[in-house]
C-alpha cells in the first residue's frame, strides 16, 4: 500500500513480480492515522498505519494492475501534450500583457487568434516599436504575404498604421527589456506549437497501432485530441470498474450527496483526478455539437435549471 498511483516508486515496483500495489489516497491514511492516540507523523510510524490498514482493508481493496504498454504509450504523450498546451496558453497571456505595456499597436493589428503565427513573425523580427516604424516596406510587405495578407490595399494600410501609430512610451528603460521578454516569448511559443504538433503525430501513430482505437475514434465529438484520452481514461483494464457509475465516481463526473436528518446538499466531487474528469467534461461538450440525443439530453437538463 502507498500514498500514490504515479511516481518513481510506482515505475519501480509495478512489473516486480509476487508485488501487488494498492494505490490511495494520501487523505486516507491521515484520517486513519488520526483514529490513534498521540497526533504524531513520521515515516515508520506511517509505514505501520500502512500495513494496518492494508491488513484490515484487503477484502474490500483492489490490487492496482498497470494498463498494457500500447495504452500507457497513448496516455503518457496525451498527458504531456496537455501540459505543453497549457504552458503555450500561458506563454501566450504572459506575451499579451508584455505587450499591452509597451507595444499596443501590434495587437490592434495582429491581436486576433488567427493572426497569432503574423504576430510571432513580426515580434521575431521587431520587437522594439521604434524598430517597426523604420523597418522597410517591402520587408513588412514580405512578412505579410508569407501570412495570406496579399492584398495591396491592406498592406497599404497596415504599413500605414504602423507608421502614424504614436508610441506608448519612449521610455528605454522600459521598451528594451520588454521588447528582449517579447522576442524571448515569441521564440518559446514557437517552440511549444512545434513540440504539439510533434505529439499529436507520435499520438496518431501509437492510435494506429491499438487494438481498441476504433472504437473510441467513432464516437461523435472525439477528435484527433479527445479519442486517445477516452480510449485511456477507460483503458485496458476494463475489468477494474464494476459498472459505469463506479468510473463516474472516480473520475469526478458523478455529485456527491451529503444528507443528514432533513439537511440534503449535493456538490461537485473535489476529490478525484481532475485530468480525467476533464476529459469527459470536454468530450461532453464537443459531443454534443456533434450528436443529436447528446444535445438533446443537455438541453433538457438545462431546461430544468441545472448550469
């Protein structure tokens, strides 16, 4: 027993054999070590409310048993590419504050979500405000037609803009390293979308592989992105859940009902993984763009009152 389900501990024991793992939560030792006298905490008094519980509790406990290694495969890079996306999202809202304090005009111009790779290209070139407005014309006029903006009028009007902008501030003291930060966070963000692109192949490549990918890639609303994370978040070892209520209790889908005498209050469920309850909360949604009686369903319940 021990107070983890990932980790070093966990990769080093669990293809050990006669070892078996049961895996929980670490708020289920403290409550039980809170049943004996004396409050104290330290490892070996831990390791034997461990083995007490273990001991106690082994009829009711399942031996945790890791998925086969195609699925492990799909779920480590699923998971890593979510952090990566996170990450740029970040990145993306550290540029846009760098930016709003000292280059406003970039964003007027390029600040839309489609306009994202313009806006790292001129950031790469002319992070100072004071350089822009020098820079050449057809150097700009180049930069946006590697973009899609091929009309001359709009070109025009651009390299129009961006000469009669005034500047925020003149300031060097404050437009230097604000232009180094923005060159550095254009740079990064670059980087991050080319580190997505490169998982959502080795993602693509270990779906074609599985054995079971084809029956979560048809469902209605999973994509490329959410059909790995569903054929994981089930994974390989189907067995493990006892009915679908059951995988709705863990991955935090399902209400927690507290009642007592006439009192009854029900509230999301805090305690579980919030990637996986992720998963289905997205897939819900984008299923229901996709399929009918999913819409219907949540139309119904928003019509009861439900949020």
């Amino acid at each position: 027993m021990l107070e983890q389900s990932r980790g070093a501990l966990i990769y080093a024991l669990m293809f050990r054999e006669n070892v078996l793992l049961y895996p929980i939560n670490p708020k289920q030792l403290a409550s039980y070590r809170e049943s004996y006298p004396g409050g104290g905490k330290s490892n070996p008094t831990d390791a034997m409310y461990l083995a007490r519980m273990l001991c106690e509790r082994i009829t009711t406990l399942k031996a945790w048993r890791p998925d086969d290694e195609d699925t492990r495969l799909i779920a480590n890079l699923s998971q890593q590419r979510r952090k990566i996306v996170d990450g740029q999202t970040k990145l993306r809202q550290q540029l846009m504050a760098v930016l709003k304090s000292y280059f406003p005009v970039v964003l007027e111009l390029f600040g839309k979500q489609h306009q994202l790779p313009l806006l790292l290209s001129v950031l790469s070139r002319w992070p100072d405000p004071r350089e822009l407005r020098r820079a050449d014309r057809r150097l700009i006029r180049r930069v946006l037609c590697d973009h899609g903006v091929r009309n001359e009028q709009q070109q025009k009007e651009i390299i129009e803009r961006i000469r009669a902008a005034h500047l925020l501030t003149r300031d060097h003291a404050l437009i230097t390293p604000s232009a180094m930060a923005a060159k550095l966070l254009a740079s990064q963000i670059k980087e991050a979308k080319k580190a997505i692109e490169e998982f959502d192949a080795a993602i693509d490549k270990a779906m074609n592989q599985h054995p079971d990918a084809h029956l979560f890639t048809n469902l209605r609303g999973a994509g490329y992105v959410l059909a790995p994370r569903l054929l994981c978040a089930f994974g390989s070892q189907r067995d493990r859940w006892e009915d679908a209520d059951q995988l709705a209790s863990f991955s935090g889908i399902a209400p927690v009902t507290k009642q007592s005498g006439k009192q009854r209050h029900v509230h999301r469920r805090f305690a579980c993984p919030k990637y996986l309850r992720q998963t289905f909360h997205e897939f819900a949604e984008c299923a229901r763009r996709y399929c009918p009686w999913s819409k219907a369903r949540y139309d119904m319940l928003r019509d009861r009152g439900m949020k």
